[in-house]
C-alpha cells in the first residue's frame, strides 16, 4: 500500500518542468536526437519496413516527461527524420501512395499516445486538486468541530454555575441538594466532554479514558487522600454514545464513595475495573474499601436518586447495574 502512494505521488509530478518550458523542449529535443543515434546504430540488425521502432519510444517518453507541446515536437522531428532517413528512397524527401500512408499511420499512432498520456496527466492533476480541497475542507470541519465542542463544554459548564449561584438563594435543604447534584453533574460533563468525541470518527480507548475520569474524579472531591487505581484490559474500545452514559454511571459510584463510603476517613483506595468476559460481554466495577453500605440498605429499594440515575443509564445502553458488597463495596455495570 505505501508502495503503491509513493508510486502515485511520483506519477503526480509528471509533466516536469511545467513552468520552465524551454528546459522541456529542450529535453525534448535531446531524446529526438537520441533516438535517432539508436536508431542508426540498430539499422544494420534491423529487418526492412521498420522505420520509426526508435520514434514511437521518443515520442511517449518525451510527452510522458515534459507535456503535450515536447511531444508534439518529437513526433514532429521523429516523422521528417524517419522519412528522410529511413524510408526508401533514403536521403530523400519523395512521397509515394506508400509513404504517405506510413507516415499517416504513423501520425495516428502518435496521436494517439499523446492523447492518452495528456489524459492520464490531466485526471492526475485533477486528483491533486481534488485531495488538495478534500485536505483543506478536513481541517476545516476539524476546526469547527473542535471549536462546537469547546463551546458545548463551556456552556454546560456555565449552566451548572448558575444552579450554584442558584443554590445559594434556596432555603430549602432538599432542593439545595437537588440543585447541588444537577450543578455537580453538569460541573463534570463539562469537563470530560471534550475527551468523548473525535472528529475522525475514532472510538475512545477505555483504559486511558477511565484513567483521566477518574483522576478528575478525585480532584473534583477535594480529597488528596484517596487513591484511584484504574485496572482495564487492553483494547477495549467504546464509541462516543455509549461513553457519555458510562462515565456518568462511574462518576456517580466515584462519588459517592467519596462521600459516604470515605466519610470521616482522610485515606482510601478506589479501584476502577474493566474487562471483558467469555461472551464478549463488558464488566466494570467501581470498587471502594470505605465504610461500606450502610446497615439494612437495599438498592433495590432505594430511592437513592443517583443509583436510579446509574440504573437508567445503564438500561439505555442495553447493561444493568448493581451494588453490592463482596468484602469491599462493588457498583458493577454490565453491557452485552
């Protein structure tokens, strides 16, 4: 494959000398000449009635090389020098019905290859503009994706700041926490928005992106320390759609662990776990050693409005999600 572009790219510089065309012409001439000289030396090994086997190569190299206006010239130079030298009576400019119709064959046979090869140098040139104005119109769209991107980001982040302004004129504690949450989350996909899309279309790889949310995860707790570790397989790769809801769902067990299963506590570790299993299926765990569940609490039965967040994220990306204690408090999320 690389071979095969290199082989293209040097196709596309082909004719030379496009803006020195005395150079060309000159070239030209040079070859014409040449294969007169080739022509001459092969003559006495050469049976009768080939009298341009060394012009048609001159008159293909030389538009190949330098252009239609070269190649015309050779043909030109090419035809009068196998007539005159080459086609009976030599040394002589006589016409016949005969010569006429050599030399008639063999302007239609130049004609042709000049033709042809002006053609495929033409398409050339147009496939170098043509990915040329595709370049630029990728960098562009690039360009302008990015900067929507930006934009969404700093928009989302500006609307959970005016919820925290918001909050600050609510009395009422439920809806001061209401308003806290709906900031903290807006607050956070603000921040991890521009890891989730590129403009190419490339899905995300999990490890790194895990690694990167949780650690502004962490920093967003204010909790110096609590250690998060990030465990994923190699070569999980997700798309955007199904990114956005997933760390959602991680953003919520993280922090909830900082909140309820650290608290009281300036230390712990939380471990971020991601693999695959024998059917294909993808298994991430959140797992925390704090406090643990607090005695007689049921998820099933929460009314916990982060955990029915995670629940419902987790249907609409066709998973479940879970939480559970197996010696350390584990939120684990299934999809497939």
């Amino acid at each position: 494959m690389r071979l095969a572009r290199q082989g293209a790219t040097v196709l596309e510089r082909f004719p030379l000398w496009r803006d020195r065309p005395l150079l060309g012409y000159g070239a030209a001439a040079a070859i014409a000449i040449l294969s007169l000289l080739i022509r001459l030396l092969v003559d006495a090994v050469m049976p009768m009635g080939y009298p341009y086997v060394a012009f048609f190569p001159a008159v293909i190299l030389s538009t190949f090389l330098f252009g239609v206006g070269p190649g015309v010239m050779v043909a030109a130079i090419c035809g009068a020098m196998a007539w005159y030298v080459f086609i009976p009576p030599e040394f002589s400019v006589k016409l016949s019905g005969a010569i006429v119709f050599a030399l008639f064959f063999y302007a239609i046979v130049v004609t042709i290859d000049i033709l042809l090869i002006s053609w495929m140098q033409r398409a050339n040139r147009r496939l170098v503009e043509e990915r040329e104005r595709s370049r630029q119109l990728a960098e562009r769209g690039e360009i302008l994706f990015r900067e929507l991107q930006h934009r969404v980001s700093n928009n989302l982040q500006v609307v959970g700041g005016l919820l925290a302004l918001q909050m600050k004129s609510v009395s009422d504690a439920a809806a001061r926490l209401a308003l806290e949450e709906a900031s903290r989350r807006l607050a956070l996909i603000g921040r991890i928005h521009r890891q989730l899309y590129d403009p190419h279309g490339e899905q995300l790889d999990l490890g790194r992106f895990l690694e990167q949310l949780g650690a502004d995860l962490v920093d967003a707790g204010g909790r110096a320390g609590i250690a998060c570790r990030v465990d994923a397989d190699a070569g999980i790769r997700l798309s955007a759609d199904a990114a956005v809801p997933i760390a959602l769902i991680v953003a919520e067990a993280v922090a909830n662990a900082i909140e309820h299963g650290f608290a009281g506590r300036e230390a712990g570790e939380i471990v971020i776990r991601a693999s695959r299993d024998g059917d294909g299926a993808l298994d991430l765990r959140v797992i925390d050693d704090g406090a643990g569940l607090p005695p007689g609490f049921d998820p099933a039965t929460s009314d916990s409005l982060g955990l029915k967040l995670a629940q419902m994220l987790a249907r609409q990306i066709g998973g479940s999600f879970r939480l559970f204690v197996d010696g350390r408090t584990t939120a684990m999320l299934r999809i497939g």
